[in-house]
C-alpha cells in the first residue's frame, strides 16, 4: 500500500508544473472549475429536471383534457371545435386521424431527459399506447396516442414541455467564470513577477553575473522586504570581496619585495651549492605565495564574458605538444560560452595540467546545450580511490599514494578547480575514466 502511495505521489510529482506562477494557476482555477462542475451538476439535477418535469406535465395535462373532449362528445363531426381550443388556447396542434398502428419505437438518446420524463407523465397522466419524437433539433415535439377508435397526433412546442433556456445559466455562468480567470491570471502574474526577477538576479548573483537592469523592489511587502534583504546582503559581500581583495593585493605587494630583496642578495653571494639550495627555496616559496592568494582571492572580481572553448582547447594542445604530450579534444555544441573567462581557463588548466603530469593519454570533451556545459577530462594514469576522490578537493591535502596531485606544488589545483566551477553555479566530480584513470567533469549551467 505505501508502495503504491510514494507511485502515486511521484506520478503526480513528475505531471505537475514546478514554477511557481504555474502552481498559483493552478491553486485559483482549480477550486474554481470545481465549484462551477458541482454548481452545474446541481443545476443540471435539480433546476433543470424539475423545471422540464414540471413543464411536460403541463403539456400532458392539457392533451388529457382534449382527450377528454374528444370521449365527452364523440359524435362531433370532425372534431373541428376540439383542435380550434387546442391550438388557439392550449397552442396545441392536433390532428385526430383514423385508427392506425402506432410507428416503432425510436432510439432513446442517452442525455435527453425530455423523452424520459414526458413519457413518465403521459404513462401517468393517461396510461394509453403512446409514440414519441423529442429527437433532432426541432422546435416541435411530436406525440401519437392511439384512442379505441381512433389516432390522436400532437405538435407541441418544444419549450412548452423543456427547460430549453436553461443553457443560458450555464454561458453566464462559465463566462464569468472565464472572465474572473482572466483578471486574477493578470493580478496574479503582476504579483509573481517580481518573485521571478528576484530568483532570477539572486542566481545570477551566484555565478557572478551583474545585477539585471530591470530588478527593483516592487511587489508585495513580503517580496519587498525579501528583495532588499538580498540587495543589502549583495553589498556586503562585495565589500567583503573588496575589502579582502585590498588587504591579499597589499600583503602579496609585500611579501614580494621581501622575496626580491632575497634574491637580490642571494645575486651577490658567490656561486655553489648553498646558494642554489636558497634559490631553490626563495622560487618555492613564491610558487607557495602565488597559489595560497590564488585561492583565498579567487576570481569574485572578475566580470562575466565570452569564451571560445575552441580557442582554449588549442591553446591546450599546443601546450601538450611543447611537453611532448597529445591531447585528444572533442567539442559539441556552441563553443561560444558565458562565464568568467580567465577564472573558467583557469579551472580547466588545473585539470589538464594533472591528467598530463600523471598519464600518457588525455582527452578532453565538452558538450554545450541549452541547459549545460559539461566538460571532461580524462586520463590513463594511475586514478584515484573512491574514497578519496572527495579528499583531493580540501586545501593543502596532497595524497601520498602514486597519483599525487599537484606534485611540486601546494596542493591547491583542484579546490582552486572546484571553487571556480561552483562559483559559476556548478560542480566538478572525480569517477573512473574510460582509459583506465581519472575522468574529472565539470558541469555548470549555461
């Protein structure tokens, strides 16, 4: 049974819109359309019948009294009186025919409530074979009564025996209804709106995209107070972003003059093998220097702008071949991508720059569509431990095993990779490559 029930609720999950101007349609129309479904069949069961019920047996009443005067004086020549106060006072049409069978019955339609209740009241009101046809969309209702002695037919107005106006109820009814759909869709779409420019810059935000031009605080005071939450906490980021940008600018202008002066000194001192040893250690430590404010500055500053992924994977390829190294490159879709150019090449070449130094064959793949850019990277060197593939990404954590990620450097390549890749909105994750090694696919949105 619970089985059942999650189906059921993932069915209708799956089918049901996921916007949230969609769902508010939804929460409107939906009680709507089922008050006028229940309205009508009310209408439809109890006006309607009883109106139509109560019109028939008229009708049937006063084709009961010409009955009764045709067997009250039956020696009248022709009845001509009796369908003269038929069709001037009971605007009924009769004609009394010799005797004759009465024709076969028609097909009953299956929505038709005339036929059944006028054929309840005849059977009720005069109890005699009768004949009926309440088919077509004729204004008149023809019915036959076979007397003893004779055959009694009758032309009636179809409205003096059914509710025929009745369907103006229901216009009226579904073209209000259609009208008040059409003003609270209007209201509605003002009022969400403003929700809408509201996700849309907050995500935007996320990738370090601009503020949209058109975004303002308007709406609802809720939708107000949420905007300029999210305006105020915009700026402080970016003073956070600024302020820590001026203080990592100040402290790397610094650290590199104690560096220069180092090796200024270490230019004076005689040629050997400490000299070279310190040389060593000045140049490692300003390798040191530039990853560690490469991370902590990140990219934030830099504006959103067009790459061209073809450009890049050459540039990669040539790279490869001054290494002596082939990169097989694949790329599908528009190379023509939206992000932070430098700090998205920047990503990209960490990767690269790994799957060459731990393996012999490399290929690279992007795939651009309408949602996503996926790019991967594989390789056929020695790969990495499932369990650790989330370890690599933590700063300074360099794995001692064969694959040793940033050899030589300061184990910062793939968490500068990653936060690069989630800035933009997206991720990167570590499987098994289908060479043998490592397979690194970064994957943001479009």
């Amino acid at each position: 049974m619970r089985s059942l029930s999650r189906q059921v609720q993932r069915f209708v999950s799956r089918r049901t819109p996921k916007g949230l101007y969609a769902r508010s349609l939804i929460i409107i129309i939906a009680p709507m359309v089922l008050l006028q479904s229940v309205v009508a069949f009310v209408f439809m069961e109890r006006h309607w019948q009883t109106v139509t019920q109560r019109l028939s047996a008229s009708v049937v009443q006063d084709i009961a009294a010409v009955i009764d005067m045709i067997e009250t004086f039956p020696d009248t020549p022709d009845y001509a009186q009796v369908t003269r106060i038929a069709r001037e006072r009971l605007a009924l049409n009769v004609l009394v025919l010799p005797p004759e069978p009465l024709p076969a019955p028609a097909p009953k339609p299956f929505f038709n409530i005339l036929d059944g209740i006028l054929s309840e009241e005849i059977t009720r009101q005069i109890n005699r074979p009768f004949w009926i046809d309440t088919l077509g969309e004729s204004r008149i209702v023809e019915i036959r009564i076979q007397l003893p002695d004779r055959m009694l037919r009758i032309f009636a107005p179809r409205n003096s025996a059914y509710a025929s106006n009745s369907h103006i109820f229901l216009v009226w009814m579904v073209g209000t209804s259609l009208v008040l759909i059409l003003i609270a869709i209007l209201f509605l779409r003002n009022q969400i709106r403003p929700i809408q420019k509201l996700a849309q810059a907050a995500e935007g935000f996320g990738r370090g995209q601009p503020m949209p031009p058109d975004f303002r605080v308007r709406g609802a005071s809720e939708v107000r107070r949420a905007s300029l939450a999210f305006i105020q906490m915009r700026d402080r980021i970016e003073r956070q972003i600024e302020q820590r940008t001026q203080m990592l600018n100040g402290v790397s202008h610094d650290l590199r003059t104690v560096l220069t002066r180092f090796r200024l000194q270490l230019a004076l001192l005689e040629e050997d093998e400490d000299r070279r040893e310190l040389e060593q250690d000045v140049d490692e430590m300003g390798r040191m220097l530039e990853g560690y404010l490469a991370f902590a500055k990140g990219e934030g500053g830099e504006e959103v702008g067009e790459l061209d992924l073809e450009r890049v994977f050459a540039r990669f390829e040539n790279e490869a071949a001054l290494k002596g190294r082939s990169i097989e490159t694949d790329l599908v879709g528009d190379p023509r991508v939206s992000v932070r150019p430098d700090a998205f090449v920047r990503c990209l070449g960490n990767l690269v720059a790994n799957a060459l130094r731990h393996g012999t064959a490399v290929r690279l793949v992007a795939r651009h569509d309408d949602r996503w850019l996926s790019v991967s990277v594989e390789d056929d060197g020695p790969g990495i431990e499932a369990a650790q593939r989330e370890d690599v990404f933590k700063p300074f954590v360099r794995l001692d095993e064969a694959r040793n990620i940033d050899a030589g450097g300061t184990g910062l390549g793939l968490a500068i990779a990653r936060d690069v890749a989630r800035s933009h909105g997206g991720d990167i994750l570590l499987s098994e490559s289908a060479l043998g090694g490592l397979k690194a696919l970064v994957r943001i949105p479009a």
